[in-house]
C-alpha cells in the first residue's frame, strides 16, 4: 500500500496481508540495483512473500517475494487514482485480524472491477467503501430514513450521529444544525447506490456531487475513529 524509503538502500513496505492485516515490512538492501526483488514491490502490486519476524518485534523481514499481480500496470490515470484512494482508507483504519481476510478479498475484487467499468468510477469506489464499513461494523444506513425507517422521499439530509440519512417527512428545521441537507443529484445516487449497474451506465457525476459524497464518507469514518480522514489522491482527479 504504502513504501518509504528506509536508510541508504531500503525500503518499509506496508502491505496489507490476507492473514494478519495491516503489517509493516523492512526490505533490507532492496533499493540496490541489483535486488532481483526491486522491481516487483511497486504500489498496490499483489505478492506472495515470504517473511521472517522475531516474535518480540512488530517488524517483518522481507526475504523474498513472487509478483502475483501489477494493479496499476497500464491501468488509465483516474482508474489508478481510485485504486490509490482504496489504500489510502485501509492506510488510515485500524484492520482487526478477524476481518482482514475480507477485506483483502474486497479490494482485489474492487481492484478488478475497477477494471472493468467505463467513467463514474466514483460509484464503485463508494460501492467497496460501503462494502468495507459493513466488514468494519460502521455501516452507513444507505436503504431506509434513520428516524422513521421508511424510504418515501428518502433521503433529504446526511445525519452523521446516526450513520445514516432522513427522509423529507423527519426533517425538521431544528435538525439544520445537525444534519448535512443534499443536493438532489446526491440524493438520486444515495437511494440508487445499490440498484444494480444501471446507476453506473446512466448517471454522469458532476464533481459537486462526487465531491459531497465523498465528504459525506470522511465525516461518517472521522465520527467513528475520532481522527480526520482524508483522500489525497481523489483531489488530483479532473
Ligand atoms: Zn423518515
């Protein structure tokens, strides 16, 4: 997910494993022209590796590695934008052992799919957002108002202490403050989030829409992990 360069020829890699998440590697000697192993550790590639740790250290040692998969290799700039923006959520959250399993099988599937699509590939990087926050138990209540449980006229206004959105019905003027109110083209997304791929093919985002989305996700992770979120990488996009 992440590389930084480590004294005068190495490397901490830190790469999300199928078995023990979030794991941070030192890569001894690697930057040498000559490590047979430099060229495959490139952002977002998938490795088998093997490691050493001593158990009293939190480090693994790089011994070697085989490159499964190059993600970004050929892959267009607003694409490999996206699939930046995946690493850069996993980099900033706190993976429980138990769920890394999942979610490592989450982003090779986003990954894939990512692939796939042509334009609004804000949409399925909303859909893996969504899909990581349920593996997380911090799901966003995208289906029904979070006061009445209804979906008519639904949804008006992002409530972030209740992790999900209201309806027109249970929005009171009084909840101004509280509340984020959504422009219609957000609001059309949100209750179609779900719906098939029809959402994909027919939609064309504005970047106001992506961009209030977007911020409705960061205030929804700053809430439940008490630190602001970011996603650098989704500013470059045009
Ligand atoms: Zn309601």
């Amino acid at each position: 997910m992440r590389r930084i360069p480590f004294k005068e020829t190495s490397f901490i890699l830190e790469m999300l494993s199928e078995d023990f998440g979030k794991i941070s590697v030192i890569a001894k000697g690697i930057r040498k022209e000559k490590n047979a192993n430099y060229g495959i550790i490139d952002i977002l590639n998938e490795l088998e590796v093997v490691l050493y740790k001593n158990p009293s250290s939190e480090w693994y040692i790089f011994k070697s590695g085989t490159l499964v998969k190059a993600y970004l290799y050929e892959t267009e700039f607003t694409k490999s934008l996206y699939m930046q923006a995946a690493a850069e959520f996993l980099l900033q959250i706190i993976i429980p052992e138990e769920d890394a399993h999942k979610l490592f099988r989450l982003i090779k599937d986003y990954f894939d799919f990512l692939g796939k699509v042509i334009g609004n590939e804000a949409i399925v990087f909303w859909r893996f957002l969504l899909r990581a926050l349920v593996i997380l138990g911090i799901e966003i209540n995208m289906r029904n108002c979070v006061i009445c449980e209804k979906r008519e006229n639904f949804p008006v206004a992002y409530f972030p202490q209740k992790s999900g959105f209201i309806c027109e019905n249970c929005f009171r003027p009084h909840l101004k403050e509280e509340v984020i109110e959504l422009d219609k083209k957000v609001s059309k997304i949100i209750r179609n989030i779900y719906n098939s791929n029809k959402l994909l093919n027919d939609l064309l985002l504005s970047a106001e829409t992506v961009s209030q989305i977007n911020s409705i996700f960061l205030i929804h992770l700053s809430e439940h992990f008490h630190k602001k979120f970011h996603f650098k990488t989704l500013a470059l996009i045009k």
